[in-house]
C-alpha cells in the first residue's frame, strides 16, 4: 500500500479532484432546452390616443395624484405631463400624452394632448 505521500497518492487525489471538478461542471451544464437567443420580446401593447375634451371638467382642480390618474384614464393617454403655465417644455407631440397646465397655485388651468 503506497505511503500517504507517495506520487501514486497524488495522482489519486488529483484525479479524484478532476473527477469531481467535472461531476460540478456537468450539473452546471444546460438542460438540453432551446439553443441559441431565447429571450422573448413582449407584445407591443396598444397605443393609447389621448381625447382632451373628455377631461375638460378637470379645469379648477387641484393636480392631486388621484385626480391626474384619473384624467389620464378618462382621456385614454398613456402618460400624463404636469407643467406650469408659461413653462418652457418640449415641442414634439405624443398622441398618447395628456399635458396638465397648471398656475401658480397649483390648479389645472388647461388640458391638452401632445
């Protein structure tokens, strides 16, 4: 029987590391499912255009969180812009956007789309 230090001993041990080094690796591996990109794109959801005068009664109201989720619903826009009147904004139009003008107290003044 070969002394606890010996090559041979070594060798066995290095081999047992191998083999068990390969044994972690193996469960590691992949499953045999779909090769290749199998992340999924979503569906695209659908455009939400914005309908203004739906919400014209807003006009008066203060821009509380729960009246402007509920301009956006009323109106069907995606998104809602709150600016103050006079505020300097970007110009492009997004027909899914609902802009809140406000005044200097804070309530709506005007709803538009864009």
């Amino acid at each position: 029987m070969p002394a606890a230090n010996t090559p041979s001993s070594r060798l066995s041990l290095g081999t047992i590391g191998t083999l068990s080094l390969a044994l972690l690796l193996s469960a590691c591996a992949g499953t045999g499912g779909p090769v290749g990109n199998t992340t999924s794109t979503p569906a695209p959801r659908p455009t939400q255009i914005c309908n203004a005068q739906a919400v014209q009664s807003f006009v008066g109201h203060n821009t509380a969180a729960s009246t402007l989720e509920t301009a956006r619903k009323k109106s069907g826009s995606y998104m809602v812009r709150v600016l103050r009147e006079n505020q300097p904004a970007t110009m492009e139009y997004n027909q899914e956007r609902l802009n809140v003008i406000t005044n200097e107290a804070g309530k709506i003044i005007a709803l538009r789309c864009g």
